[in-house]
C-alpha cells in the first residue's frame, strides 16, 4: 500500500477529508498509517489541521472522501484495487 500510495501522490491524485469523518478513516485504515502519511490530502473542515476549505469549496467538493482522480471527482470510500484500477497502478 506504500507503493500505491507513492504512485497516486506521484501521479496527482487528492484526496478530500474531513478530521471529523468516519468513512475517511475507514479509508485512512485500508492503506495503514504509514501509506496514509504518502498520500495528498486536503482537509476541508474548517476547523481541521492546515484547514483548506476554500479549495474544497472551489472544487464543489460535497461529501466524503472524494478522491481527485484525473481531473475526475470521485465520491466514497475506495477500496486500494479500486485506486489501482483507476491510476493504472500496476503491482
């Protein structure tokens, strides 16, 4: 999942967070803690750490996770086949 997470940085893939969120942690948890650290996320909430709201508002962002991929927003937890799928990510 460090690979994965690696690649989807590399390749631009965000993904949209709220600290507060349950399934985003579920998400955080399909890729471990040390995956998760590779990995570009945007925190909307305002309250939240580094706070980017304004871009999540820019985005039109309206739940979460979503997931950035290819200029594509995708909303929901995303299992790590899914995202290689996706990114044409090969193991």
């Amino acid at each position: 999942s460090i690979e994965l997470a690696k690649y989807l940085n590399d390749k631009g893939v965000v993904k949209y967070s709220a600290y507060w969120c349950p399934n985003c942690l579920n998400q955080s948890e399909l890729f471990g803690k040390q995956a998760y650290m590779e990995l570009n996320v945007v925190e909307c909430a305002r309250d939240g750490i580094n706070s980017q709201t304004q871009l999540c508002i820019d985005k039109k962002i309206k739940g979460f996770p979503t997931w950035e991929i290819n200029g594509k927003l995708i909303l929901g937890v995303l299992s790590l086949k899914e995202l290689s799928k996706l990114t044409g990510f090969k193991n």
